[in-house]
C-alpha cells in the first residue's frame, strides 16, 4: 500500500528535522519548506496528500497559504502545528478546511493522531483549543469574526510590508509594478483607517497575519 506523503512547512529546521523523525517510520516525509510563498509552489509540484504547517510562516502566513491551497488542491489536508493559541484563528483554520490543529508544546502522540485521524477524513483540534474555542462561543456566538476583509493581495501586501520589505522588494517577489505595491498599500491604510507603518504592523500582529518577535 502508497504510504502517505507529508510535506512540512515551517521556518525553524530543528522543527523540521524533529517532526521528520516523529513521522518517517510511518508516513513518507518528502520536503520541508520555510515560508508560505515556497509551500504552495513545492505542493503544486510534489501533491503531497498532507501538509503540516505552521501559521506563522514568511511572505506568506500558513492560513493565507492554506486558504489558496485548498483552492488549487481541494484534496489537499491541512494540519496546523503553531504556538498560537487564538480561538479565532483555529476556526479560522477549520473553515478554510483544515483537518487538524495543535499547538506546538502538544505531545507527539497527539499529533500521530491528527494525522491518523485527517488520512481517515476527520480531524483532530487539540482539546486546550477546542475547550477554548466552546468557552468563546459560548460566552458571546458571535465573537468568532473576522476583520475587515481584504483581498488575498491586499493581505499578502500587508504580510509583507509588515515584515519589513521594502515596496521594490515585494514587487519583485508578487511579479508586479512597484507602483501596484504602492497603491495596495494606500488602500489598504485607507480602508482600514491606518495611518502610520507602525499601526500596519500592529493590525497585521492582532490578526495573525505576522507573528510577533
């Protein structure tokens, strides 16, 4: 029987190195990935059956790489192993399909698990996320939202220029104008209500589209 191929995607390669050796004797590991740009172009050509991914990711978080996998290879499983422990960003990981979420400090039992349980075509949220996500819920049903939406490129903009590149370098990585970055960035303070760099960084934190240092 083929045995499961996983392909990982974080950018700390002790990480890599220890999830590989968790996995191998039972699923086949077939590459490692250090940001989100790179995850989507090495599942486009390697089709794994399953990606394990981390939400803090460069260029391109994993839920915006996740989201635009799913769209490209609606097949494709989704685990997300991360530090963070947002409510709102573990059901935002389940709706744009994810099979798994767990945290980074769970044990490697559980995570077998996941993985187990995503192959077999259900999922597996570790259960401080879960508790968590029922207690927010609870408490007031509509508190699980989102902010303002913006487009996929606005959010890639944003990750971006967020992170510190300059608009020529992202231009260069999104193969479009210097001029284009310009007028995502001006839409996007607009529509936000930003003024300032510093209060992008700060909106790209609250929202998990960039982790904090």
């Amino acid at each position: 029987m083929k045995r499961t191929t996983i392909l990982l995607a974080d950018d700390h390669a002790m990480i890599c190195a220890g999830l590989r050796k968790l996995l191998e004797p039972e699923y086949e590991v077939i590459g490692c990935v250090g940001d989100g740009r790179a995850l989507i172009k090495t599942a486009v050509e390697k089709k794994p059956d399953l990606v394990l991914v981390d939400v803090g990711m460069p260029l391109l978080n994993g839920l915006d790489a996740g989201r635009e996998l799913k769209k490209l290879m609606p097949r494709i499983k989704l685990i997300f192993l991360t530090m963070n422990q947002d409510a709102d960003v573990a059901s935002e990981a389940l709706r744009i399909g994810a099979s798994g979420y767990l945290l980074k400090n769970s044990q490697g039992e559980e995570l077998l698990q996941a993985v187990h349980n995503a192959v077999r075509g259900t999922s597996y949220v570790t259960p401080q996320i879960s508790h968590a996500m029922e207690e927010r819920f609870i408490r007031d049903p509509r508190s699980i939202s989102h902010s303002k939406q913006l487009s996929d490129r606005q959010r890639e903009v944003l990750q971006m220029l967020a992170e510190g590149q300059s608009m020529k370098e992202i231009a260069y990585i999104l193969q479009i104008s210097s001029r284009t970055v310009r007028f995502h960035k001006y839409k996007i303070m607009e529509e936000l209500g930003i003024k300032t760099n510093a209060e992008l960084v700060q909106y790209a934190i609250k929202h998990s589209i960039i982790s904090p240092l």
